[in-house]
C-alpha cells in the first residue's frame, strides 16, 4: 500500500486527541499498584466478585429499616383492591326483583304480582308476621350478606327480598286518560325515574309512558327508589315516543312539554284536562322530534338565582302546577 493512499480517520489505531497525553504501559501499571489492596477491582465486568450477587447490589440503595417487617411480611398484609359488584345476568322479560320493606310489602299485597320467591332474613321474618300480610308464598329464610350478593353491598335492603313477575302494562291505545299523563323522554337513571314515579302516585298520574330503549328497567334500584310506587301507577312502555304522543292526542289529550327553553311559564300556559306532560332528559332536555309533537312547550319560572332543578324535583314540582290548574 502507498503512503499516498493511506487514511488515518479509516485506521483502526486512531491518533491520540490532543491536549490528551497517552499512558504507557509502566503508567499504567504505577496506577494500578495504586490501587488499594483488599477492595476487588471491578473491570468490565470481567474481575466482579461472585459473593456480589444481584439482591446485595439492590440492598446498598434500599433505606435500612431494622425495626420494620420484612418483604414477606409487607406482602401478606397488603390491601387488596376492592372488586366492583355487578348485578348477576337476567332476562329482560324474566322476574323482576324487588327489595326493601315498602317496596316488598305493596308488592305483597298486590293480587296482581306472581312470585317465584322471597327472602327475608330473621327479623324481617318476624316483622312480616306482625304485619299480618296474607304471603302468596313461605319466605325462605336467607342472610344479608346472600342479599347482597343479589342487591350489591351498597343496597338499602332492610332484610327482605322478592323475585316476581313484572306487572302487565297496558297498551298506549288501550288508555283512556280522564285527568292526568305523565310521558318521560329518554330518562336514564333508574333513581330519577325512580323517584318520578313516586311523585306520580302521590299526584294520582292515570299512566307513566316510557319509550322501550333509553329507559331503566322496572326492577332493583328503580323499584326501591319508587317506594311501591310501581303497584299504584302503570309504566306503560313504547317503542316510538313520538308516535305514543300522536295517539295520546287523538285521544284528545292536551301534550304539553317541559323544558328549560319554553315559550311560556307552565303557571300562565291554558291547561285542561287530560293532560299529558312531557319531561325530557337532564341535561339534554326534550329531543327536537319530541318536542314538534307537543301543543305547547313550557317552562318552569323560578324566583332564585338558580334556574333549573334535577329531573325529578321539577316533575315533582310541574304535577303540582298542573294538578292545580285543571282542577281549577
């Protein structure tokens, strides 16, 4: 090879930088002589002693604690995350349960409802006896915590439990309001609608409309936040709210709905009787093709500095409005 062809940046022996002194090998030597004898000299990876295992390495920046527990210890003792319940699969169109004593009781007393069964455990055994309630059937005598397991931990169960038939329904066509409708517009929360139809009862609503889809079921936290409400009104379910409303008005029933946004106060607005009120979702309030089917959209004045009211507090405060007005 020519000197002229040579190319010291490609060479494998590369020129020491400069301003870097190169050591030699008796330099190199002196250094390590300096080193202090007993501790081992750790090169590579190549000189590390056996006995300096993985566990030692990690315990030189653990903190010592000579007074706390040990691994195993800390282990047995930590707290395990709590699982969320789940309510156990169902049928739709299968039984329907039912929980809590006013709910369990009217439901008892209801000739309408077919059981399947009824657990109580052994105070609410023996407050069912004192009761005098004619029961449809034995109760079966069972713990609170296997009502939990059916109800979930956080349920208010009071010891009785009942698993029935849902209640037949009428059919829109087949209702003949003379007084009062109440028509819910996709309302979600079992506890709203719960609620809703307490305030239904106490304000002898004829019927509850409901569409099939977007709606609670007729069971569990609905019917214990109902408070037998679901005994004394019919839930009439369908699957078409605008279409339920065409029917409702050939009926000749006055469609009024409410909404944050309406025209006028629902004090001032004619009302007469039957009349059907039309409660939309919270937050979204009525849909714009439920709300084309109303005869008027109203709303509801309030003198404070805070406008609007969850959904079920302002149906609770609309059927006493309108309760009023057609009486009058």
């Amino acid at each position: 090879m020519r000197n002229r062809d040579f190319d010291p940046s490609k060479s494998r022996h590369r020129p020491a930088p400069k301003g870097r002194p190169r050591v030699g090998l008796h330099e190199r030597g002196e250094r390590r002589a300096e080193h202090p004898p007993g501790k081992p000299r750790v090169e590579h990876g190549r000189d590390k002693p056996a006995e300096d295992t993985r566990a030692e390495r990690r315990d030189k920046f653990r903190p010592h604690r000579p007074d706390g527990p040990d691994r195993a210890q800390r282990t047995e003792h930590r707290p395990f995350k709590k699982k969320s319940w789940r309510p156990p699969a169902r049928d739709r169109d299968g039984p329907v349960i039912l929980y809590g004593w006013h709910s369990v009781k009217a439901a008892l007393e209801n000739p309408a409802r077919r059981f399947h069964r009824l657990l109580a455990t052994e105070n609410a055994a023996h407050r069912l006896a004192e009761s005098g309630i004619a029961l449809p059937l034995a109760p079966t005598p069972a713990s609170a915590q296997e009502i939990e397991a059916l109800v979930g931990p956080d349920a208010v169960h009071q010891g009785i439990l009942a698993e029935a038939d849902p209640l037949e329904a009428p059919a829109v066509e087949d209702l003949a309001p003379q007084r009062l409708v109440l028509v819910l517009d996709q309302i979600t929360d079992p506890h709203n609608v719960g609620a809703i139809l307490r305030s239904a009862a106490a304000f002898a609503v004829e019927a509850v409309i409901m569409t099939t889809r977007h709606s609670p079921e007729a069971t569990g936290v609905l019917a214990k936040a109902a408070s037998a409400a679901l005994e004394h009104v019919p839930l009439v379910t369908v699957p078409n709210l605008a279409r339920a409303l065409e029917v409702l008005k050939d009926k000749n029933v006055f469609v009024v709905g409410l909404d944050s946004s309406g025209e006028a106060d629902l004090a001032t607005v004619p009302l007469r009787a039957p009349l059907a009120l039309v409660v939309g979702a919270e937050g979204k309030g009525l849909r714009q093709l439920t709300r084309s089917h109303c005869d008027a959209v109203a709303r509801i004045a309030l003198p404070g500095r805070i406008k609007s009211l969850n959904v079920s507090n302002a149906t609770a405060l609309a059927l006493f409005v309108a309760s009023g007005r057609i009486a009058q």
